[in-house]
C-alpha cells in the first residue's frame, strides 16, 4: 500500500448522559493504514472556561479544524452551545473547504448533547448517547445496554462500552479517557 492511499483513522468517541451527569469518553489510538501510530492520543479537550466538553473523531486534521471552528463560535456566542453548534452548522453547508471535512464532533455543556457530523447536521439524541468513529456503534450498544439494565454510573458506563468496543474494534485500544462535565 503506498502512502497516497493512507488514512489517519481518529478513533471511537462515545458521549453518555445519565441524569445530571454527563461524560465524553475516547480511546487513545490513532492508526495509518493497518498501523498504530500512537496509542494514548486525547480526543476530548475542554473549552470556554471548561464549560464546554467536545471529543472528535475521523481524520485527524479535519477533526483540529473543525474543533477550532466550534471553539470561535462558543467565543462569539458566549458559551451557547446550541447557537454555536446551529451557525457552525450552517457556516459548514455554505463554505466549501468544511463541506469536505471528514469528522464528527461530540459536544456538550452538560445540558445540551450534540453530534455534529461530516455532513453539516447537529443531531440530538433521543436517549442521551451518541457515538462516533469506527468504534462507535459497539460503544454505542454497549452503552445502550448498560444504561437501560444496569444502575453504574455515567462514567462508568462509558468506560465499559468502551472497553466492549476496543475488544471487537481493531481501530479502537483499551487506553480509555474518560472527562466529566
């Protein structure tokens, strides 16, 4: 395989909502191709005063610039995750160079939860969980069912389906990070 046809993969984020906490938990594994190229990266930063919790996922360089985007929009809208989320979103549809972004961002302020997508769209979950990266639909159903038969916690819950999902994905390790807002 030459290098031309390589691809950064960023990794299996899962966002868990329980009552009145919320978490963000990533793997650490980024890879090339079918190589690890690191093992403990961070996918999750905090911004706007810590008030904001954002975890990424897809191609590396796509998931740095739009992360940047929404931390400007949280600046220029004082923290209104919801407005920030909604003009990002449109910025995205209407500028040519984030139309081929290939990321997802999970983002919360501990009310508000929402997936922004390659595409453009601010999904909100009906359940409190979302998940993206390669990892993210085995996360995604574990969490699901550790939320509805089980009493853990939400870091709990998001620490475990994140292990489930690193033992079926190869894109995904055991080096989990998991934040709390």
């Amino acid at each position: 395989m030459n290098s031309n046809n390589r691809v950064f993969h960023g990794t299996t984020i899962l966002l868990v909502r329980k009552g009145n906490q919320t978490v963000i938990a990533g793997d650490g594994q980024v890879t090339l191709g079918d190589t690890v190229i690191k093992a403990s990266a961070r996918k999750i930063r905090r911004v706007y005063n810590d008030r904001v919790l954002v975890g990424f996922a897809g191609a590396t360089a796509d998931a740095f610039a739009l992360f940047a985007r929404l931390e400007a929009k949280l600046e220029q809208f004082q923290g209104n995750l919801n407005r920030a989320a909604v003009e990002l979103a449109q910025e995205w549809r209407t500028d040519r160079a984030l139309r081929h972004l290939e990321a997802f961002l999970l983002a919360t302020d501990g009310r508000s939860v929402y997936l922004l997508s390659g595409t453009g769209d601010v999904i909100e979950p009906d359940d409190g969980l979302l998940a993206a990266g390669s990892g993210g639909v085995f996360a995604l159903a574990a969490a699901r069912a550790l939320l509805r038969h089980t009493k853990l916690p939400a870091a709990k819950i998001a620490r475990e389906a994140l292990k489930i999902a690193s033992e079926i994905c190869v894109f995904t390790n055991s080096e989990i990070i998991v934040e709390e807002l």
